[in-house]
C-alpha cells in the first residue's frame, strides 16, 4: 500500500506545470505566509481575446487549487487609449467565464498618489532625473543592443532641482512631452528597458476615473510592479514577454524598499490562422473589416460567446494546452474540438436545411401530416423527445442528392433509397428540371407506409440516414456561416511587401436562408443547438420574434484540415 501511494504522489508531482512546482516549493518554505495570491491585471484599451481566457484560467485557477485570492486589477495608466468601455466588457468576461473576484477589483489609478510619492523616493536618492529631452532624442541616445547607449546632461540634474521641476510637471506648468520623469539606472546595460526608462510622462488628458486631477501619468512598467506590490501579491504571472522587464521591475522595487512579489513567466497563447494583438484587432473594427469587437470571427472573448462558444469549453481548452515555457502555436483545431465535444453533451438535437431541395412523396396523402418523434439529445436521456411535423412536400440538403453518383455515394438518386430521420424510408423515382438551365427543381419519391421509425415493421436497413424539414411547416431563418478569418496558418508572418491584412479571407462570412423545424419558433439568443448532420448553431442576439438568425459555431467535422488536404 506504501508503494502504491508514493507511486501516485509521484505521479500527481510529476503531472503538475512548472508554475504549481514553484508555488508548491514556496508553500513548503513558508513563503508569504503560505499564501498564494494572484492578480488578473489588464490594461483597459481593448477587448479580451482568448490569450487573455488562458491568463485568467491560469490566475483563477491557481489561487482556486491553493485556497487563494485573485484580484482582478485595471492598469488604466494611459488614459489616452482607456476607456471605460473596455473596464465594463472586461469585468463581463470575466464573470462569463466563471470567475469571481469577490471585493478584490482595483485599479492603478487608484494607487497614483502612492505612485507619485515611490517616484518622489527615487528622486531623493538619486536615483531618478527630470529629462528635457524630445521622444526622438531619447531614442537615439540609448543606443541599440550591440552599442551602449550615452548619457545626458540633464542625468546630472541635482535632486533639489529634479523634486521642484516634478513637482512643477504634477502642477501643469509644462506641456505634452516637455519633460519626462527616468529612472537612472544603467546606460550601458545589456538590457536595453534598463537604459534609464522613462517612468512618468505629461499627459493633459481626462482618465475615466481620476478626471483632470492628474496631468502626469505614470509609464505601465512603473505602475505594474509597484501595484502588485501593493496589493501584496505572491506570484505574479506574465506572459513571456515581460521577462526583459523583470529586471526593471526588481530594481524599482529594490530601489523604493518594498515588499517584493514573485514575478514568473509563461508563455503566452499563440492561436493558428489568427492575430493575437489588441492593436490589429482594433485596426480591424476600425477599418470595419468586421462587424465589431464581438464579430464571431474575432478571437474575442465576447466574439466567441456571440459565435456560440461556451465558458466550460473555453476553460477546457485552456486546460488542455497546458502552461509552457516557450512559446508555440497551438492550432485552432483544439478549440474547435473542445466545443465540439462540450455541445455535444447539452446542445438539443433539431433538423435545418441550409442548401434546400424540395422533395415530393408522390403517393403520400396530400393533407396529411404527422408528428414524428425525434430524439433531443441521445448523448442525454433525460432530455427526452420532441414532436417533428412530416407532410407530403419536405426539404433536404442539396447535397444529399446527386443524378449520376459515384459508387460509394449512399444518400438519394434515382432509383435509391434512403431513411428520412425519425421518420420514412422513401424511393428516388424521377427528378424535375428546369428546362432552359437544367438545375433540379424537384426530387419526386415514393414512400414505404412500414417503415415508420418506432413501429415493429420498420426494421428493413437501407444505408442512408437524411434529415428533412416539412416545407409547409418549416421556419425560415438567417444562417450565418463562418470560415477562419485568415487564409493562412501565421498571418503575423506576412511575406516581404505584405501586412497580415493582405491574407484576410474574403470569404471568412457566408449568409444563407435555411430552413428549421418549428420546435425553434421561441429561441432566444445564446440558445444553442446541433443541427443534425451539419453542425453546431446558436441563436444570435440579432434574432427577433419575427426573425431569427444563427450563427455556426463549428460543423461536426473539421472540414478545413479537408480544404488543407485538397491544396
């Protein structure tokens, strides 16, 4: 029994990321208090995307599994690109993924005195210099990674005349870039955010929260840092892209006296056939490339709740890709999956033709109609069964039908037979064309009275399963089909003389009117559904009573590793 126990700690030890290695070795030390406490810390200048679902899970998610706090924090430090906007549908989204920060909700600019006085510490000791110069000319001074950068005169700046012009650059007696407040630390460092870093700078901007009370604001890699400190923060977590801060943000801490959280890193979400910045996705809303943030084409955490995606799917998926060290692209393929196998489990079964051909049961009563029963959710017994109306003239998928089929073609043609869902099985006897262009008009079939789903004579096999929606009967519905927004894999990786722009896909949204069983008459939005054979569909917030309107989530199978494949 020993053995066995140990051989199953091993393997919990073994299994756990390099993160709960590190948080479980402090709580062995003690650290902290053995507290565990993170941070959600976003910058309000834009929407969440699901790189940040994968930040939130992780942060959330740590403090759940350690009986800790997570503190959703705004760093609203740039009041020019902040608005409150982007706080609301932050806090939205984060809520939709199942995650309470309780009372935990701060802000930066809530710490701005605070801050002021950190920056008025490191003036005292030296440590900090008012700087006259122009953005172009700070930039030439500190040099590149392989030439050290040159001092300037205004380093030697005494700490009496440093505290009166800060004081001054708080009061408004300067300009927009007249001054700016550095912190001196090395010119010549290696690391080139260690270059003497511009801290504060003067903006003459109203902040959604603080007003016109400030005109200085402080830079993010100032008030990142610090605010962690001051919530008490144990393990902030970035992604890898703050490793060349850390640094900086060390030496600041150090340099002020204050207590110091534990900054680790990991890498951050990289999703095929998409753009993970929040500048290229506001560069897309803007130019009206999509219809808006929450266009269910965007990698929007609002976008893929409006396309049909659920938290739970979502919060598999972050779970499955697990937390690395370096970065690497994960295909959209997984997302697709972990939807796939969550709407599987509660979408309710219905019939929808998005590509309609009329069909004619030539020897089926004209005034007849029944209800056939059709199951809801077979993958759920609990979810029971619905009535589906069945009559003479009925639709199928276009593509369920061919004249001349191939050999292992095992739906409808001339002369088949094949089972209408729940319902028939019926006989391709003629077609109708139309006689200038030669399209099919009509499918005339004739239907077997004895096999009727449920009955005791209905046990005759053929291949084909179809799905049908009574024509007379059917519910006409806007269908919104969705391809990948890009065309290829690493659109970020655009060819000499191209922006990821130029690989858009233009055919990324496709409209169509199908057509839907009645049981959907009263959806309502968010309401999602398998339309059987196809896909997965939700009902979007466009819908109306007199108007409905779905959006695919994702079909049943990955038709686009077929296109790859066909390349």
């Amino acid at each position: 029994m020993m053995e066995e126990s140990t051989s199953k700690e091993a393997n919990t030890v073994r299994s756990l990321n390099f993160i709960e290695e590190i948080i479980e070795e402090d709580l062995r030390m003690g650290k902290n208090e053995c507290r565990v406490h993170t941070r959600f810390p976003p910058e309000p200048n834009g929407y969440l995307h699901i790189g940040h679902a994968k930040s939130i899970c992780l942060n959330f998610g740590l403090a759940k599994k350690y009986n800790g706090k997570t503190n959703l924090r705004f760093d609203d430090t740039n009041p020019v690109k902040e608005d409150i906007e982007y706080v609301d549908s932050i806090k939205e989204d984060v809520k939709w993924l199942g995650f309470d920060w309780e009372d935990r909700e701060f802000y930066a600019s809530d710490y701005f005195e605070q801050l002021y006085e950190f920056a008025v510490i490191l003036i005292r000791k030296g440590k900090a210099y008012v700087c006259d110069m122009s953005a172009e000319e700070m930039s030439e001074s500190r040099g590149t990674p392989t030439r050290p950068g040159r001092e300037n005169p205004y380093r030697n700046r005494t700490i009496e005349e440093n505290l009166d012009l800060f004081t001054r650059m708080r009061a408004g007696e300067f300009p927009d870039g007249a001054k700016v407040l550095r912190a001196k630390v090395d010119m010549a460092s290696p690391n080139m955010h260690m270059r003497d870093p511009v801290i504060y700078r003067i903006l003459h901007t109203s902040h959604h929260r603080t007003g016109d009370k400030w005109c200085i604001y402080p830079m993010y890699d100032f008030a990142h840092g610090q605010s962690d400190s001051i919530e008490k923060i144990t393990h902030s977590i970035c992604t890898l892209e703050f490793e060349v801060h850390r640094p900086l943000y060390d030496w600041l801490i150090q340099e002020i006296g204050i207590y110091a959280p534990r900054q680790i890193e990991f890498a951050r979400l990289n999703l095929s056939y998409t753009v993970m910045s929040k500048r290229k996705l506001l560069e897309l809303v803007q130019e009206k490339q999509v219809r808006g943030w929450d266009d269910p084409r965007m990698p929007t955490i609002c976008g893929l709740r409006r396309r049909g995606y659920t938290p739970e799917s979502i919060r598999n998926f972050a779970d499955l890709i697990g937390v690395a060290k370096r970065d690497n692209v994960i295909d959209i393929s997984l997302l697709e999956f972990c939807i796939r196998e969550d709407l599987n489990k509660r979408a309710m079964r219905i019939m929808g033709i998005i590509n309609p051909l009329k069909i004619v049961l030539d020897n089926y009563p004209d005034e007849l109609v029944e209800e056939m029963a059709a199951v809801n959710n077979p993958e759920d017994p609990s979810a029971g069964s619905r009535k589906v109306p069945f009559s003479k003239e009925l639709y199928i998928e276009h593509e369920d039908f061919m004249e001349n089929p191939p050999g292992k073609f095992f739906r409808l043609a001339p002369g088949r037979e094949v089972r209408l869902r729940s319902a028939y099985i019926i006989k391709c006897e003629s077609v109708t064309k139309d006689p200038v262009s030669g399209r099919i008009l009509e499918v005339h079939c004739s239907y077997d009275p004895a096999t009727k789903s449920g009955m005791p004579e209905s046990n005759r096999k053929v291949k084909g399963t179809l799905h049908w929606v009574s024509v007379k009967h059917a519910i006409t519905a806007e269908i919104r089909m969705y391809d990948r927004l890009f065309m290829v894999e690493s659109p970020d990786n655009a060819e000499e003389g191209k922006t990821y722009k130029d690989f858009l896909n233009p055919d990324s949204l496709e409209i169509k009117t199908g057509f839907i069983e009645p049981s959907v008459r009263n959806a309502i939005p968010g309401q999602k559904y398998q339309f059987e054979r196809l896909g997965y569909y939700s009902v979007d917030y466009d819908s109306t009573p007199d108007k409905l309107v779905f959006n695919c989530v994702v079909p049943l199978k990955d038709s686009w590793s077929k296109k790859e494949k066909t390349k």
